[in-house]
C-alpha cells in the first residue's frame, strides 16, 4: 500500500491508498432515489417502492442496500476485481461501501454469495467471499457480526447469467444453492458485488428462510437500473 496508486478512472496519481482520486470518487452515481425494498433505481423521490415491489405480496428477500448505481466507472472496477483479484481493488470496494453505508441496518451473520468450486478452481478466487471479508474486518459497525463463511454451498454450476431475462435467470438458479447448517431466526446479509434482476438474491432468500432465517437483506456495491423495454 505504500506504492504510488493510480485512479482506474482518469490514470492520474490517486494521492490516496488507494486506486481511486478524490474528483472521480465524488463523481460516483449514488443510488438515490431508490426502491426501498429492492433497490432499484427511482427516477422520483416520492416513489418509496418499485412497481415490482408494490406488486408482490411477499418478496422472498427483504431489504437490498445498493448504494451506488451500476454505470460504466463501476462496471470498470468491478469487471477489474473480478479479473484480477489485486487487493486494493478489493479494499477500494469496501471503503465506497463503508463511506456511502456508515451505519448498515441490522444483521446477525453476513454470508457471501458462494461460487461453485469449480469456478473458484478456474479463478481462483471468490470476489463476493473477498468483499464480505473486508466489510467484516473493516467497517466499524460490522465487527460484532458474525461471518458464515461455509453456511450456503452452491451445489450446482449454473449457466451464466448475463444475457437472460429474469425469468430464465430464476429457471437457470432454481435449487443451485443449499445449506449446510440452520440459521433458525437470524437476520442474515447476503454480500455480492452487483445485484441485476434479483435472481440470485431471490434464490438465496427462498434457501436461508426454508433454513429458519428470519428476514435475508443483500448488500452489494451497486445496483443496475431496470431494463429498458
Ligand atoms: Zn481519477
Ligand atoms: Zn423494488
């Protein structure tokens, strides 16, 4: 860390620890306004939930706190971190997290997002373990958490997701994830990097509460808008 960082947006001296410049991480789209429940992005601040969230009487998750909008800047760090699991990548996520998430709602357990091992084989690392990790161990309000880091296993490699609509997403995850223990009346956070349609974090949700859970929210970095048809 004691290495010159550059911004991964514009190249210049980032004169911080990290790869990131003050200007470009002010410029970072917040997610506000945004779906209460989901959080989806809102184009108006007296809209509280989403058509979709108004409409289903009982989501299988409860909350998602997504507090940056998925534009192409953090598209870029996060194809990045994805690729090439650098550290710094990894900590600048869980700092723009921590500093737009001071104080996050409460949660008894954080669990990634697992990845099937034979992806972890080929890429060697799960950037949803990593991001859970670092918030554990970094963000003040987290330490008296508990991180479950063998709970959810996932038990089928599935296709992948990008290209599908939400409805064949949903089909593609249907039974890809299961328990290894119970969670009997917790309040469990599900930690991923994007949420898109919601079909993983559905899928998790439905898993965790046959498990006992008492209510499942997912936080991720960003969230991306609705499609456009
Ligand atoms: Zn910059
Ligand atoms: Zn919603």
């Amino acid at each position: 860390m004691l290495l010159p960082q550059y911004c991964l947006f514009c190249g210049l001296t980032s004169n911080t620890a990290l790869p990131l410049c003050r200007d470009c991480r002010r410029e970072l789209p917040l997610n506000q306004p945004c779906c209460e429940r989901c959080a989806l992005p809102l184009a108006r601040h007296s809209a509280r939930f989403c058509g979709r969230c108004l409409a289903q009487k009982a989501p299988p998750f409860d909350r998602v706190i997504a507090p940056y909008r998925y534009d192409p800047q953090l598209a870029l760090l996060i194809q990045r971190w994805k690729y090439q699991p650098l550290p710094r990548l990894g900590l600048l996520a869980a700092s723009l997290w921590q500093d737009a998430v001071p104080e996050p709602p409460p949660v008894d357990v954080l669990v990634a997002v697992p990845l099937h091992w034979r992806k972890l084989l080929r890429r060697g690392f799960n950037q949803s373990g990593q991001f859970s990790e670092l918030l554990y161990r970094r963000h003040p309000a987290l330490g008296d958490k508990c991180l479950a880091r063998r709970l959810l296993r996932r038990q089928r490699a599935t296709a992948v997701q990008a290209g599908l609509d939400a409805a064949a997403r949903q089909r593609n995850l249907h039974g890809a994830f299961t328990l290894r223990g119970r969670c009997d009346n917790l309040r469990v956070a599900v930690v991923d990097d994007v949420m898109t349609t919601g079909a993983t974090a559905s899928e998790l949700a439905r898993c965790l509460k046959a498990g006992g859970a008492r209510e499942v929210q997912l936080w991720c970095l960003a969230r991306t808008p609705a499609p456009a048809n």
